[in-house]
C-alpha cells in the first residue's frame, strides 16, 4: 500500500492536529494516496461504505437525492459515518476538479481509531456538529 506524500504534514489536518509524532507515523503507515479526475464517483448514495476519505488537493461535490448539498475542499474529510454504523452511504461524493485524496479502509479505519484515541474525539464532535447542521436546516 502506498504511504502519504513526505511533502503533506497530517498535524495540519485538524482530526490529526493533536496527534504525537508516534502516532502521526502509525496514521501516515495507513493511509493511501489516490489520484482522480473530475465526475469520479467517489461514494455512492445508499452504498455500504469501506472507506474514510481526506482531501488533500481538490473539490468535490456531495448531493442528497440527486441534490447539491455541499462542496468538499482541501482538508475536509468524509465517509466517517459509514464505517463507524457499517449503514449505507448517507451522500455521494464526486469530484468537481482533479483531486488528491489520502484514503483510509474500514480494517486500517478501526486500527487507528483504537491506537489513537483523540480521533474518536474529534469525529465525535464533527459528527456533533453536522447533527446540529442538519437540524438547524431542517427547522427552517
């Protein structure tokens, strides 16, 4: 499996921002690098989701019900919520530009998570966050 570009510093990343050096290298040892191009369908609505995304380099597009919900830039991250529920895809993600990903599988996902707790806490209040997001929206 390939490792993340030497050039990209995973603390700038804010899930990985109160990482220590140890853990920044077993985080680093797991994730892939992935190149795509734009309208790359990179999750799939009401699919069972196996990965984690970061981005790097990029935009993309995340719709509901074949509707624009959001676009993703450099340092979002997604398809946290399908491997932490094992439950379909809630959105799909496609690439508006040519992007530069960091990808996490379900098996590398749990490693990290176990061996670096302070991500647990960071998902959890993104997760928190988007909750708020969607309920604020939904009362509008």
């Amino acid at each position: 499996m390939a490792t993340a570009p030497k050039a990209l510093d995973l603390k700038s990343i804010w899930l990985f921002s109160g990482c220590s050096a140890a853990e920044i290298r077993k985080i680093r040892s797991s994730l892939e690098e992935v190149t795509v191009q734009p309208g790359k369908v990179l999750v799939e609505e009401g699919t069972v989701g196996r990965e984690f995304f970061l981005v790097v380099e990029g935009s993309a597009e995340v719709s509901r019900n074949g509707k624009k919900v959001a676009t993703l830039g450099a340092g979002s991250h997604f398809g946290e919520l399908a491997l932490l529920d094992r439950r379909p895809r809630s959105a799909s993600v496609i690439s508006e530009t040519d992007m530069t990903l960091l990808v996490l599988s379900q098996r590398h996902f749990n490693a990290v998570i176990e061996a670096v707790p302070s991500i647990s806490r960071k998902l959890l209040a993104a997760m928190a966050t988007r909750l708020r997001e969607s309920d604020a929206m939904a009362f509008h």
